[in-house]
C-alpha cells in the first residue's frame, strides 16, 4: 500500500502538469502578457497584408479580444509596413499638446473591423471590415514609440493639396459637404 502511495506522489505532478521541464519556452500566452505596448500596438493595428474580408479570421488569429473574453467591438489596422507606423513618433508626426497624442504627416489606408453581434463572446465574434483611405493615423507615443491606436481623420484633398481635414469616427459621414 504504501509503494502504491509513493508511486501516486511521484506521478501526480506530472498527471496534473504542475511539473514542467526549466528549459521549456513559454507558450504563446504567456508571451502576450510579457508584450510590453509597442509589440501589443504592432499585433492589434499594424498589418500591411489585411483586407476586409479578413476582420474575423485576423481578430481571433492575434487574440484581439475585449475584457473577459468579449468581443472586441472595433479594431483598427493600418495598412502599413509597422516602420512608416513607427516614424509617426519619430519625426513623421504632429504632437498635440492638448490631449498628447501625434498625428501622422503621411496619410494611410485603414482596415476598420465592426463588431456585428454586439455583445458577443469569443469564439463568437464576427466582424464587417471596411477600407478607409486618405486618413491621417492619431497614437499616443512613449519613448518613440506608437503605443495606443487614437483614431484617424480623413482628409479632401484638391490638386495634390490638402484643403482640409474633419476629425471623425472611421464609420461617421459627414452630411454637410458641398461640392
């Protein structure tokens, strides 16, 4: 009874997988949590290769979720090489002192991901992409860095000039415009 007993010890941490060899990498989630903001930015809102119809397979492919596993109900990708995303906190931007946040020089295309069943939870999260393009990218910057997606603006532009700029929601449409 007691060789039974002993032999239950001995195995028992490794049934439970309590047990786990030092020289193991740590699992994908483990990682995300050791992400420090610029790597979180970079997975949630820079991917030059996204397209509309790619919203659900992407969100749930890089784990874009909302608290306790909700759905996310908009996301944001900028369709960029994350180096044009990152020289927006390096010398490609406008700081606004007001409210600390940079806005891009260089103008961008977006892919925005609409939640569709409000109130969902993962692995039920479906999502309607839309393209934007012509928008200036707004992010929150620490130590040169893009950390926090801020919105985006669109632009009209005349003759390769820009005349003016109205700061909107990526899904708002302005109904006063006279051309």
């Amino acid at each position: 009874m007691r060789i039974m007993f002993t032999c239950l010890l001995l195995v028992l941490p490794f049934v439970t997988g309590l047990s786990k060899p030092a020289n193991l990498q740590p699992n994908r989630i483990e990682k995300r949590l050791n992400e420090t903001n610029y790597e979180k930015f970079r997975r949630q809102h820079v991917d030059a290769k996204m397209s509309v119809k790619k919203c659900d397979t992407e969100m749930k492919k890089k784990k874009i979720y909302a608290d306790r596993n909700k759905c996310k109900d908009v996301n944001t990708f900028i369709l960029s090489d994350y180096k044009q995303v990152k020289a927006i906190c390096n010398g490609q931007g406008r700081y606004d002192q007001t409210n600390g946040t940079t806005k891009s020089v260089a103008k961008f295309r977006i892919v925005r991901c609409d939640l569709k069943n409000n109130g969902a939870r993962k692995p039920k999260c479906q999502y309607k992409g839309t393209l934007l393009t012509n928008r200036i990218v707004v992010v929150k910057c620490e130590g040169k860095l893009p950390v926090h997606y801020c919105g985006d603006e669109m632009t009209f532009e005349s003759n390769n000039a820009t005349i003016g700029k109205i700061p909107m929601r990526s899904t708002s449409v302005p109904t006063n415009l006279h051309f």
